[in-house]
C-alpha cells in the first residue's frame, strides 16, 4: 500500500524487504505474539514487538526473546508485554513476584537500546531529527489464564485513559473492537473501550498490536479531524508470515 504519508509492506519474508524511502522517512518494523520464538526480520529505524515475546513467561523463555532481539540491527526497540507473559505458578511462587523479576530484567537492557513499556509514553528521535511520541500498554481483555488482562470496562477505561492525547504511535497487545480482531470462529475479540479512546487520538498515525494471530494484516482508516490516515496494524507472527514493515514521513 502506498500513500503520500505512509508506505506499508506486510509479510515481509526473512530480511528482505524494500529500500528505505530515505531521509524524511521513519521506518518502523512490526513484530508481535513470537511466543519464544525467533524469526529473521529486516532491518529498520524502529523494531516495534506488541506482546506475547514468550509462550507462558519464565525467565528462560523471556531470556530467550530478549537476547534475540539484542541481536538485531535497529538502534531503538519497543516491546509491550501480553497476556502469555506470566508463567503457571504454584502457590509459592506468585505470578507478581515473577512479573515483578521479569519487569526489573526487561528494564536492565535500555543500554542496548531496548526499552519496554508497561503503560508508559517514550520519545524516539528518528534520523533526520523527528521526534515520534510513542505510548505502549500490554493489557487485554480477560480471557484465560494469564498477565495484564482486565475484567471490566470501568478496568478499561482506566487504563486507556492514561494515553496522552498527543499520542503519534500507539503499541497496544489488544486489537481495538472490529479492526484486525476476527477470530477463526468470527467473532470480533478486540476491545470496544480502546476502539472508543481511540476516536479521541488525533495524533495517532499509526497503532500497532498483536494477540489475535490468525487476523494479522494492515488497515487503513481516514479518521476525521486527522489530516492523515491512521495505519493499524496486527503483527502477530505465526512461522509462516513475516514482519510487517512500515515506513512514515516525518
């Protein structure tokens, strides 16, 4: 897909993918829900992972991800959290005191240029000196058994509330309602309350999530009273399908 604001390259196969469109341009790299796996994927400005980096949350599995993504080029990398980020436990071994160990680990790798987001914003300077305003949150709807999830809409809105208004770049692991959120049996598993807050970004170009795997793809919205598109994108990763590479004019 092409438009004078954004170019989108979806299942970018291994490394491979289109020259960068050069200075003016950010180029954003959109993996999501690798669940312990590792995958080649093309270089970029910003590698941008929306949840799920392990299948049930021990350290081993997080380590696993996190030093594969050590490993790859991109100066800056965004990580979220998802709701399989919590391992099984036994009674005395609390899934907080594990996601407090995990939280302290992911936020020991900045030095690499890794920083994780846990309902938290982040400026990131692009090469030609942009500067991009991210937000990114790992909840989700409560499903089954497992980390960030809330239960009701008065636990929706409290934590959607808290994305700054002047948002450009939204990194959440739950699709919002009816976009990119079809599950195989076809119902629609996003969130309503995020669809709703949404309405109220202005600034977001571009939001990127993950969590339903078998709707992974990009979308395209005209969004009134924004003077551009705004770009969704599911990135959810299956062996099959790549990354979904995007890249934004300043």
């Amino acid at each position: 897909m092409h438009e004078k604001n954004y170019s989108i390259h979806t299942d970018v196969e291994g490394t491979a993918a289109p020259p960068h469109p050069g200075p003016g341009w950010t180029r954003f790299v959109c993996i999501s829900d690798t669940h312990s796996r590792t995958y080649p994927v093309p270089s970029g400005d910003v590698l941008l992972h929306a949840g799920d980096l392990s299948s049930w949350g021990t350290l081993p599995q997080l380590a696993t991800t996190v030093e594969w993504l050590k490993s790859l080029d991109h100066p800056v990398k965004l990580i979220v959290a998802g709701n399989h980020d919590v391992r099984r436990y036994h009674d005395s071994d609390p899934p907080r005191k594990v996601i407090q160990r995990a939280r302290a680990y992911v936020h020991s790798q900045a030095s690499f240029g890794m920083y994780y987001l846990e309902h938290m914003a982040i400026h990131v300077t692009s090469p030609s000196g942009k500067v991009w305003k991210l937000y990114g949150s790992p909840a989700a709807p409560v499903y089954v058994e497992g980390a960030f999830q809330y239960a009701s809409r008065t636990e929706a809105k409290a934590i959607y509330s808290r994305i700054p208004d002047d948002t450009d770049i939204l990194i959440t692991h739950t699709p919002p309602y009816k976009t990119l959120d079809k599950t195989k049996k076809g119902s629609h598993a996003g969130c309503q309350t995020l669809s709703s807050r949404l309405e109220h970004l202005k600034h977001c170009r571009l939001h990127v999530f993950g969590h339903i795997h078998e709707a992974a793809g990009a979308h395209v919205d005209k969004i009134e009273g924004m003077a551009v598109p705004r770009v969704s994108i599911n990135a959810a990763m299956e062996r099959s399908k790549g990354a979904v590479v995007i890249d934004l004019r300043d």
